[in-house]
C-alpha cells in the first residue's frame, strides 16, 4: 500500500480527457492567471482594474471551492472502490484519519438534495 500520492500523475498512457494528459492543468491556470494579473497592472482605469479583480478573486474562489470539493468526491471514490476504512484511506493519501473524514462528509453532503 503506497503512503503518500504522487504529486504530478504520469497520464501518458491512461484514457484520461486530452487536456488532463497532455497538460498540466495547473499550470495552465497558472499561465492565465499571470496573463491578466500583468494586463489588470498595466490598466490606467484603476475603478475597471478593481473590477475586473474583484471578479477575478471571486471567480477564483468558487474554482477553488469546485477543486477542494472535486478532491473530496474522489478520495470518496478511493474509499468506496477499495472499501477503506477512515484511518487506510488516511494513511493511502497520505492525510489525517480526521481530514480524511472531513472529505468523505464533505463529498457526502454534496450529494445530498
């Protein structure tokens, strides 16, 4: 049983959706996110700036709201296919026995009407 997860996911050879294999996804955000930060600094209308940013921020909150529950969706996953217990889906994702329930309740509750 491995201990920790890999950080970066070999997907060369797996039937993952095309971007997810051939990109980092991250980095792509990433590579966005400096593309507008550096046009929002550049912007003499300082009101539209502020904008523009505020929507920014709050744009990337909800996306980041969306991973953290994405994550939670999947360590469920984990847990229902190999049928693990808190503290073995803990110890697989290298995680807390308690945060590891925090995203099984967390991913159970998005489910729910």
């Amino acid at each position: 049983m491995s201990s920790k997860r890999p950080s970066r996911i070999d997907s060369s050879n797996s039937e993952e959706p095309g971007l997810l294999r051939d990109l980092d996804g991250l980095e792509l955000l990433k590579r966005v996110y400096d593309w507008v930060s550096a046009d929002l600094q550049r912007m003499t209308d300082l009101d539209a700036a502020y904008e523009i940013a505020t929507r920014l921020a709050d744009g990337m909150r909800r996306l980041a709201d969306d991973a953290a529950l994405a994550r939670a969706k999947s360590a469920a996953k984990i847990s229902d296919a190999e049928n693990l217990s808190r503290k073995m889906l803990a110890n697989r994702l290298g995680i807390s026995k308690a945060r590891a329930d925090q995203l099984i309740r967390s991913a159970r509750n998005s489910a729910s009407p």
